[in-house]
C-alpha cells in the first residue's frame, strides 16, 4: 500500500499533461469513465427488478468500469502523445524498444550501427526471425542496413532476416509494432533466446568498433589551429 500516494501521483501528472497538450481529452476521458458508470445505472434500474442486492452490486460494477475506462483512455491518450513527441527525433525507435518491445521479443535500445547524420540501426529477435530496424533517411541508412543483414547471417546462418524502416520515407512511430508484429515466423521462443544471445556476444556494436583505450564518453573535439 506504500506505493499507492506514488502510482496516484503519477496518474495525475500523466492526465495534467496530457489534458494540457490535447483539447479535446478532457471530454475522452470523460465520456471513458462516464459511459460505463450510466450503462451500470441503467442496468441496476431496469433488470434488477428493484431487488437491493443487485441494485447495488450493479452500480458498483458500473463505477468499477468507469474507472478502469478512464485509465485505458488515459493510457491510450498518453500514447498518442508520446508518439507525437517522438515523431522525427534521432533515437525515437530506441525508446519504443526499451518500453513497449513484447516480452516474448528480444532487442536492445542500444544501436548496432550509426552514422554521423544520426541515422541508426537496431536490431530484434522474435518469432519472425531476426529483425533490423533502421531509423532516419532510407538512402543514408541502407549501407548500415545491409551490414548488419550481413553480420547476422554470417553468425546466426538460416535465420531468417527482416526489415523494418522507420522515418519520414518509411513507417510512422506509430506504425512501427503492429508492422513489427505482423511479421509472420515459426522461430521457437527457446531458439529466440539463442539467437539473441549469440548476436549480442558476438556482433559488433558501435562501442566495440572503437579503438581500443578509449572512453566515448570522455572524447572531445580537436582544437581549432
């Protein structure tokens, strides 16, 4: 119960927000949690037959409904919101990967590949075999794209291979899971987890591909001369 002030907090945070950013989901939400406690009320009047038990339990439900209508409205608004502030932005893929990526999937929001106009690759495994989801401009990205495809061959061969591309000349943000998912494959979840883990031991990664003795995180710039 000690988390309960925190979750609620958070909920209130999430609806400020969201209601700030978007007009009109004030009258989503509620018609969200509206809609189930009148139809609960409805019910309670009219088959109940006045008996007080039922009358009761029925409203309850009712209430309960308006309720868990009012968060997945609230979830579904939140996400269209992220979207939105995700759209265009160097690394969105990256951060729908560490959140929503199904758990039967295997994937890492870390790059295997980037080039210095910020487009990147990444890559996942599910049933559909090995995926490579490429972020940015389609034309810059595809040397990438097809290094990666040739990297994963060489140490996963007869797995198969899919590609993704997300950006303006590709899927939206929005389109990218269900185009994901949609992929169709027979690869068990036993060998999903072999593949993976192969891949990550093995292939290369824009760290491992820096010299070695020196720390990304502390390069800077060479002086003007």
């Amino acid at each position: 119960m000690a988390n309960e002030p925190g979750r609620i907090r958070q909920i209130l945070d999430v609806l400020v927000l969201v209601v700030k950013r978007d007009r009109l989901a004030l009258l989503w939400l509620i018609l969200g949690t509206l809609g189930p406690i009148a139809a609960g009320i409805v019910f309670a009047i009219s088959a109940t037959g006045g008996e007080p038990i039922s009358f009761v339990v029925s409203i309850i439900f009712g209430v309960l409904a308006g309720v868990l209508g009012f968060l997945i409205v609230l979830g579904q608004l939140t996400q269209r919101l992220m979207y939105s502030n995700l759209q265009g932005q160097p690394g969105a893929v990256s951060a729908l990967i560490k959140n929503q990526l199904r758990r039967s999937w295997r994937g890492n929001d870390t790059p295997i590949r980037m080039n210095k106009n910020q487009d990147i690759v990444y890559r996942v495994v599910g049933k559909p075999g090995v995926v490579i989801v490429s972020e940015g401009v389609r034309s810059r990205v595809a040397p990438l794209v097809e290094d990666a495809r040739r990297e994963v061959q060489r140490i996963v061969p007869g797995v198969p291979v899919n590609l993704l591309h997300v950006g303006s000349d590709g899927l939206t943000l929005k389109e990218f899971f269900p185009a994901l998912y949609k992929i169709k494959g027979r690869v068990r979840p036993a060998e999903i987890v072999v593949v993976s883990n192969r891949l990550n031991s093995i292939a290369k990664t824009p760290a491992s591909m820096m010299p070695k003795g020196i720390d990304p995180t502390k390069m800077r710039a060479p002086r003007p001369r």
